[in-house]
C-alpha cells in the first residue's frame, strides 16, 4: 500500500464548534506532528450559539453540514466521523482516585491500564451524581494525576510486574443535555461523533507539548462565548476550568 493511499485511511477530522463560528480541519500524523491537508470555517448566520452553548440545534448543524461540504471538496472524498471538543462553560471536574490488587505478581498491559482509569471515572461519576440530584452528566475527559506500582509513584506502569496498581485522576463532567445537544447537531450534519473531549484539554495538547508541563504552566483558551483555563503542575493537568 502507497503512502498516500495509507494517509487516506488514517485521516482525522475535527471540529471546534464555537460561539462566533465553525471550523473543521482535516489532516493526519506524521512523526507525532498533525499535517493539516484541509480547513474550512462557517460562521454562524444567526446566534444559535450562545457562550458555547447549542441553542438552535438545526441552525447548528446546518452550519457544521457547510463545513462537511466545503472539506469533502477539497479532499474529493465523503467524511463520515469526526472529533469534536465541549467548551467548559458548566464543567463540572471531581478528583478520584482507584486502585486493583492481583491474585499474584503479574506484568501489567494498556489492557489493565485503561480499566484502571475506567473504575477511577466511574467512582467519580457516582460521586457527581450524588451530589447533583437533579441534573445528569456525562463524562467528556479524564487525566490521569498519578500513578503508583505497589505502593510508590511512577509515570508509566505498563510492562512492569505488580502486585497492586493504583490511579488519581480527574475526571471532568457536563450536563448530559449540553452532551446530547453537540451530538444531535453533529449527526443532524450527517456525521457521527468518534470522540469527545473538552477545549481547554484539546488546546493544551496542541499548544503545550508535555515535557514542558514540567514549567506548572497556565493555559488560557479565550473564546468569543467562553474562556477556558487549564493548569498544569509536575507534568500533569492538575485543573480545568
């Protein structure tokens, strides 16, 4: 297979649907860098945004249809998923924390790994939710904070053998109406959303690569509706906001 017919296969359309406007960008990785091959920006022609809220949703998604369209063009093939990000505007973020104990010393895999984050996001969930007893949420991104092997601190587990595992994280959370609103808008357009995670964590893995999350740096997205921060602190995202 030629590499350009392999670009093909592994490209990534995202989306940032914001206040003022709608931009998508079509590219792909290429030595941990994204080439961008296509963009395209609508604005909205009426305010059916409202600080990075979807209020008309067909207005929205006839806006996002637009941008499809004008990238599709460009490309000379039809786009079907995409990834998009949520603005933080009624973010909800809790911290937790989980941990698993093995019958026996095994060598931990991404397979152990990511179910170990996933009891860590689900312990969070229960804990929002009690707190809010009529509003639900939905889970738009989680960050791990710290891992341990056996009791000590260290950044990666995978590969090394463990008697007991453990994780700190944030998990970030919106209202499952803001959640539902971005997705019926999307497949309104005809797409079907491939991932979700939320602006202030999108902008910071785009502009701060993470070997300089060592500085404790402070990111600032500012919008024409919302501004999102996002901190960081010995490496990690320690809070969003």
């Amino acid at each position: 297979m030629d590499n350009t017919q392999s670009r093909k296969e592994t490209l990534v359309f995202g989306l940032d649907i914001g206040t003022r406007s709608i931009v998508g960008v079509v590219g792909y990785m290429e030595r941990n860098r994204f080439k961008v091959i296509a963009m395209a920006e609508q604005k909205h022609e009426t305010r059916a945004m409202l600080d990075g809220q979807i209020h008309d949703i067909y207005k929205v998604g006839d806006t996002i249809r637009k941008v499809k369209n004008s990238l599709e063009n460009q490309l000379g093939r039809e786009l079907s998923e995409v990834c998009i990000a949520a603005a933080g505007r009624v973010l909800k973020t809790i911290n937790s924390s989980a941990e698993y104990e093995f019958e026996e010393e095994t060598r931990v895999t991404q397979e152990h790994i990511y179910s170990l984050n996933l009891l860590a996001v689900e312990n969070a969930h229960n804990k929002i939710n009690e707190k809010e007893d009529k509003a639900r949420f939905y889970c738009v991104g989680n960050t791990p904070i710290r891992y341990q092997l056996n009791g000590y601190d260290i950044n990666n587990l995978e590969g090394h053998k463990a008697s007991k595992i453990s994780v700190e994280l944030i998990a970030t959370f919106l209202p499952e109406e803001v959640v539902d609103g971005l997705y019926e808008a999307v497949e309104y357009a005809g797409l079907n959303v491939a991932s979700l995670t939320l602006e202030p964590i999108a902008a910071m893995n785009i502009a701060i690569p993470e070997q300089y999350r060592l500085l404790n740096i402070g990111l600032v997205d500012v919008g024409a509706g919302t501004s999102d921060i996002c901190l960081t602190k010995d490496g990690c995202i320690m809070l969003m906001a």
